[in-house]
C-alpha cells in the first residue's frame, strides 16, 4: 500500500450497521425486540435451508468447495446462464469489495448515486479510489448525469436497481439508452439485491445483457433479502466469462463457507417459500402506506421491502424513541435525509407493533 492509500484509509468513517436486537435488549433492558433496521426477511428463512444447514454441520470440518459448484449450477440453470458466468461471494459486499480491488487504481474513480448503498464509496476508498457522487432526481437515479459524470479515470459505474434507501427503480428503456452511452472500459455494475421484490413491469431484464455477452456489465444479487440467509453471507455476480475471471483472480480461494452454499443451494429450491416472503412483503407495504397517508406522512412508493418515510422532524430523536418502544430502524441522516427513516416491512405483526410506536412518538 502506498502512503497516499494509507491516508485514503485513514479518513474513511466506520460503516454503522442497523443494532442488533441483542444490543438494545442489554442497553435498554427490553426484552422484545423487533429489528426493521436491515431489509432482513421478517419470515426467516426456508425450512428446507434450516434443515440443509443442520446436516451440513457435520461437515464443517472439511473446507468447503472454493468454487461453489453446486450452488453456481443451481445459479446458472435458474438464471439460464452458465456456470462461467457466475462468482459467488461471502455477500454481494464482497463482490463489491472484488471489484473495486480488481478494477481500481489509486485515483481512479468510481460513479454513484446520491443517495444510495454506501459500500460502493467504501470499496472504491480502500482502493485509494474516488466516488463521485450524483443526486438523484425524485429520489430516482439521474441516469443521464450520470453518464456525463464519466471521465478518462472512471472505471465503474454503480446502479443500485432497486435503490438503497429510496427503493426506487431504473426501468428497461432508461437502462437501455443509458447502457449506450457507456464506453466498453467502464464497467457497469447492476446491484439488483432487491429484485425479487420488485412488481413493476417495467423493470429490466439484466440477466439478459450478461446472456447476449454484454462485455461491460455485471449483475449482482444476494441471499440475504428474500432468502432469509442475510446471517450467512451469500452473495453471487452474473457478468461474462472474462469478468468473472478477473474477480477471480482477487477472490480468496474458499471465501464462502461450506455452510453456506449447502444453505443458499437449498433455498433457491424452496419456491414457496419465496412467493410467501413475496407476499407478506406486497400485503404490508400496502398496510405500511394506508398507516403513513392516514398520519399525513409522505413517503417514497418502494419496490422493495422498506419504505423511506418522511417523519416531518429529525429522524434521530424518533429513532431513540422507537428504539425506547423495542422498534429498531435506520436514520436518513446517513444518507443526508435529516427527516427520514427507512423502515423494513415487517410481518403483519411487526407493522402494527411499528405503526402503534410511531403514533405515540410523533
Ligand atoms: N446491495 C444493497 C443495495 C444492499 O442494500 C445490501 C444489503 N444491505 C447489499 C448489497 C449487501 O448484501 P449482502 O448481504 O449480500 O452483502
């Protein structure tokens, strides 16, 4: 590392993930405790993964398959793809990280959104790389300032489709036009963790682009959402072949546990298992938006499973009295929101219990 990264890293602020339900138990002696802080799957996950897991247990002993086999065919035929296409990661945050290691020199840049998922800037700052940051429009992503961002030095650019925090959507024909304004050195990175909870019709298929040998995208998607397996860190990226190779190169050579892929292998199975999950989610986002129109809140019509609402005051003091109340959400100040929370869509339960805390705070 030279001394310009070390400084690079000396000035990146920790990442502060939603509390954990065990924190605020000890720290405010609550004993129950719903998180709607990290867009986890309120159903958890699959049976047929609990059991999976459980016979994999015996198995720890061994390294598990550095190259996933099982999980990554399972992942090509599902995605009609092959098996070359496709790098498994411990979380698509590592992938992420891959990336920037594998694409970044120091003062290169990378291109985002503003507001959006915050490990682009952090992967791109440990590379001694730039983010350059562009407002979204209407909380959407502003595609063509975006592309006219684009310098000699710019390497990746990210889309997070559907969007952290807003939830918004880039749809097929924005996609489309912005893909070909793209020089083939950049390469564009599709972050679809949300996409199995998306219901627009417009919506791209970006798997497509990776079928038809797209040279300069990758499609990232994870099990931590609707799979219900965010505690094991699995995470996978669709691009072509020489893509994949590059990240490669980067990957440590047993980076997703054994564990793991006999878990997230077992999920992609559970087909009910997901409709269920897809279900509940589309029945409490409505619950979720009757609630906040009837208060007066306005809030940011989601495609995912949390909703950006705002709360017309610092979000923080509502935040530390819905904590009080046994409710954990995340802030929109990290995002430069002041007034915002973003809140994931609980189970039928959970909504009503966030819904009664929010009216007694606000
Ligand atoms: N991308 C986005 C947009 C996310 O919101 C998250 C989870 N917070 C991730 C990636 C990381 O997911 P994983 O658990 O697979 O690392």
């Amino acid at each position: 590392t030279s001394p310009a990264c070390r400084e690079t890293i000396l000035a990146i602020k920790p990442y502060v993930p939603g509390k954990p339900i065990e924190e605020v138990q000890r720290e405010l002696g609550i004993k129950d405790v719903i998180k709607l802080a990290s867009n986890e799957n309120p159903l958890g996950p699959s049976p047929d993964a609990v059991r999976a897991i459980q016979e994999a247990a015996e198995r720890v002993y061994l390294y598990p398959d550095g190259n996933c086999y099982y999980l990554k065919n399972a992942l090509a035929e599902k995605h009609g793809v092959s098996p070359e296409n496709i790098i498994v990661g411990n979380g698509t945050d590592e992938i992420i990280k891959m990336l920037a290691e594998a694409y970044l020199n120091p003062g290169d840049e990378i291109v985002v959104a503003d507001p959006t998922f915050s490990e682009y800037e952090f992967a791109a700052l440990v590379m001694a790389g730039r983010a350059v940051k562009v407002p979204c429009r209407s909380f959407r992503h502003d595609l063509k300032a975006m592309a006219a961002a684009i310098t000699s030095r710019t390497r990746l650019v990210f889309i997070c489709n559907p969007n952290n925090p807003t939830g918004t959507i880039v749809g097929q024909m924005m996609l489309d036009n912005f893909l070909k304004e793209i020089p083939p050195s950049v390469l564009v990175v599709l972050d679809e963790a949300y996409a199995d909870y998306v219901t627009a019709e417009h919506y791209p298929d970006s798997l497509a682009y990776v079928r038809y040998g797209r040279p300069n995208v990758i499609v990232l998607r994870t099990f931590s959402k609707i799979y219900g397996l965010a505690g094991l860190r699995v995470g996978y990226g669709v691009a072509v072949p020489e893509i994949i190779k590059n990240l490669n190169r980067v990957r440590e050579p047993f980076n997703v546990n054994l564990v793991a892929q006999a878990a997230a292998f077992a999920a992609l199975k559970d087909e009910a298992h997901y409709r269920k999950s897809r279900e509940i989610n589309i029945e409490g986002k409505q619950y979720l938006y009757e609630q906040f129109a009837a208060m007066g809140l306005t809030y940011v019509p989601t495609e995912t499973n949390f909703i950006f609402v705002d709360v017309g005051q610092d979000s923080r003091g509502v935040f530390q009295e819905l904590l009080k109340r046994g409710v954990i959400v995340r802030t929109g100040d990290i995002f430069g929101y002041d007034t915002y929370l973003r809140v994931t869509i609980g189970t039928p339960r959970q909504n009503e219990r966030f819904i009664k805390a929010l009216r007694e705070v606000l």
